[in-house]
C-alpha cells in the first residue's frame, strides 16, 4: 500500500525520514543483528535500496518499518555472500534469520523502546566511563565523532578509539541489549542521565556549527527523559525532566529573526513556553518533595527562579546565589563557579563577580572555555574598564567554535568603541 506522501519528491521525504528515523531504526536493528557495525551498515543499505525503489514503487504506508525489515534482509544476505570465506558467518546468518524473522513487525512503541534499551546497553558499567558517554552520544544520537571529542575536549582520533574499543566490548562480552532489572537500575542511572542531559545540552546550545540550537537534539533528549521517567521516577530523573523542560521553555526567544543570540536578560518573555514552564515547575516540586538533593532538581530549581521573574530586573539573585552555592557543595566544579559568579555580580555587583571570575582563571580550569573570558569581557564592561574587556573578548573569540555566539561577541567588541 502507497501512502498519502507519494505525490511529494521522494528525495525530500527521504530526507525527512532520515532526519527524524535513522536513529530510531538503527537502534532496532542494533537489536535484531546484535551488532553494531552490523546495523550501521544495513542503515545505509536500507536507505541506499529505498532511493532506488521508492521512485517506482512509491512510499511505504509504514516507512520505518519498510527500512528495518530492508536493513536486516541486506544484513543476512551480506553475511550468506561472506560466509563463503568464513563458514561461521553462515551459522551466524542462520540464527539471526530464525531469531530476527518475527521481530521485524512491531507496534511503534516496542521500536521507540529500542532506543532506551540501546542507551542503557552503550551505557553498561563493563564500559569505561568516559566510552559510555561517547558511544552513546555517537550511536543513539548520531553526532559525529567531531562533536562529541570538542564536548570533551579531546581529539577525534583518541575519541573514535574509545568507541571502536566500546563496541568490541559489547561484542565479545556479550553484553544484553535490555532495559536491566529495576535492582540493577541504580548503578546504571547516573552515567544515563549525564548521557540525556549531554545531548540536551548539545541541542540547547550547539557546540560549534551555523545554528545556535539543534532542536531535534534536545527534543530528542526529553523524549528520553520522559521515557526514563516511565520506568524510573526517582527525583533525579524527575529533576533532569524539569531541568530540560524549563530550559526549553525559552528556545522561541533565544535567538533572533537573523539566528542571532539573544541573551536572557534581552529575551522577550512572552515568547517562553508557558506550558513547558508549567510543566517543569509541577517537576521540581515534585522532585523537592522527596527530600532527596541531587543536582539536576537544584539546577532545575534555578531555572524555576528564572521563569517565575516577570522580568530580568525582578530576578531573585540572592536565592540563585543560595542554589548555586548548594549545588557548588553536591558537585564542585568550575563550571558551577562561573555561574555562581555571573549570579553574585547580579546581586553583589560587578566588582565582586569579576573578583571570583578572576579567581577561577588564575587557577588554569577554564582557560580553554569561551564563555569564562566572555563573563570576564562583560563584567570589565560594565565596570568601565575597556581595554580588559577587549582583551577577553578577543581570548573569547579565538576560542568559540559557533557562529551565532562568534557573531555576538563580534558585536560586544564593536560596542567597546561606541
């Protein structure tokens, strides 16, 4: 049966299901075939067959699941033509045939839940830590290598090592591809949740690129937020939920007509999400109730602070000030610290942020982090001290991998002059 879509280009439908798919549907085939490079070769086989054939024969009624049951179809049959050099594939081929046959056919949610297997599968405490993150954000996600070794400030070749190693460690320890027992849960959790709140943050503010945001990234990330939610409300699921929630609210008033940033205390606030707000505060109370402090619900509890404030004026910076320094205590970071100090310079004055950001850049943290040295550029502004302020933001510039912000801090310097 044709869908209702096959009068459009198919170049462009293909496109679109790719976009919004490819993840997806790798993940179940990740399930079926077992292995990794397995299913990201069938991907691609399934799609290079449906640009031949969807011209002729039109879209499919159910897309996602013409190309899983394509992918594996290529998969088998690669294995039996190799299998002619290595009579194990043969075996191999037979099994995943037997096994996989009636599993192609499922309904919409058994596939979405591939994806949550496949995050706590790439996520299993048998992977190095700092592996788990990055093969989850490369295979469930789909960043590139590039990306993800700029997120953690280390060198795509070092990064596409660990992955590869990751996947091997999976293969040939047989790791399950499943949801683990609720009392296994636990230990899994954290890293899950640094792996959610990652891709959401690469969707809420891009690492490098021409687009501030990548919306499909961070609506991505709360869908899986609200999965996890599902099989586990615990309040730091239910914080990193609010957390994202409260953030998207503001994605309509961030950036500008032009694809300009527009920075919070510019932002229309009539633009925010209402429902999303709403949404995320029902969340953190939620989460507080439980008496249980973690550091998504405090994070999530800032952003609540933030959306209550009818204005940037009317921001209650000494209780940001209070939460920042609670979180500072559950997980000392220099991150923390820096927005700590943009939040003193709110209550305190500029004088007394600029004495804290000073403090943390004399100590070498975040030499290499943009934003550091664009707080600094901001505060020296503000305090009349120009030739400091162009100075870091020129640090800033040299720094910054993404074109809206290199735009924005472009403006900054040339207001210096003004």
């Amino acid at each position: 049966m044709k869908s209702q879509y096959t009068t459009e280009p198919i170049r462009e439908i293909l496109d679109a299901v790719y976009q919004s798919e490819s993840r997806r549907i790798l993940a179940t085939l990740i399930r079926l075939l077992g292995d990794f490079d397995l299913a990201e070769d069938a991907l691609h086989e399934a799609f290079r067959v449906a640009v031949e054939q969807w011209p002729r024969a039109g879209v499919p009624a159910n897309p996602r699941a013409w190309l899983v049951s394509t992918g594996r179809f290529k998969a088998i049959d690669a294995l039996r033509r190799h299998a002619r050099f290595d009579t194990s594939l043969e075996d191999i081929a037979e099994r995943l045939d037997r096994d996989t046959r009636n599993s192609v056919g499922q309904n919409d949610e058994d596939i979405e839940d591939d994806r949550l297997r496949l995050i706590f599968t790439c996520c299993h405490p048998a992977l190095p830590a700092e592996a788990r993150v990055a093969l989850t954000l490369r295979e469930v996600c789909g960043l590139t290598t590039e990306a993800i070794a700029h997120a953690f400030l280390t060198a795509p070749a070092t990064l596409a090592q660990r992955i590869v190693r990751a996947k091997a460690k999976i293969r040939e320890g047989h790791l399950p591809y499943e949801v683990p027992s609720r009392n296994e849960l636990p230990e899994r959790l954290d890293t899950v949740l640094q792996v959610i709140y990652l891709v959401f943050n690469e969707g809420y503010l891009a690492s490098s690129g021409e687009s501030l945001t990548r919306p499909d990234l961070s609506g991505e990330a709360i869908r899986l937020g609200r999965l996890l939610v599902e099989l586990l409300p615990e309040p730091e699921v239910i914080g990193l939920l609010a957390l994202m929630s409260l953030h998207e609210s503001r994605r309509a008033a961030r950036v500008s007509p032009q694809g300009d940033l527009i920075l919070l205390e510019d932002q229309d606030r009539s633009l925010w999400n209402r429902e999303q707000i709403t949404e995320g505060i029902a969340l953190v109370r939620a989460a507080l109730m439980s008496g249980r402090r973690n550091q998504y619900t405090l994070q999530a509890t800032i952003a609540a602070v933030h959306a209550v404030a009818p204005n940037f004026a009317a921001t209650d910076w000494a209780q940001i000030v209070t939460l920042y320094d609670l979180l500072a205590q559950l997980v000392p970071s220099p991150i923390v610290e820096i927005n700590r100090a943009a939040a003193v310079a709110m209550r305190d004055g500029p004088a007394a942020g600029l004495v804290l950001i000073d403090t943390i850049l004399a100590r070498g943290d975040l030499a290499h982090y943009h934003l550091a040295h664009s707080a600094r550029a901001d505060l020296c502004q503000r305090l009349g001290r120009m030739a400091e302020a162009r100075a870091s933001y020129l640090e800033a510039l040299t720094l910054v991998q993404q074109e809206p912000e290199r735009r924005f801090l472009e403006r900054r310097m040339a207001s210096l002059a003004d």
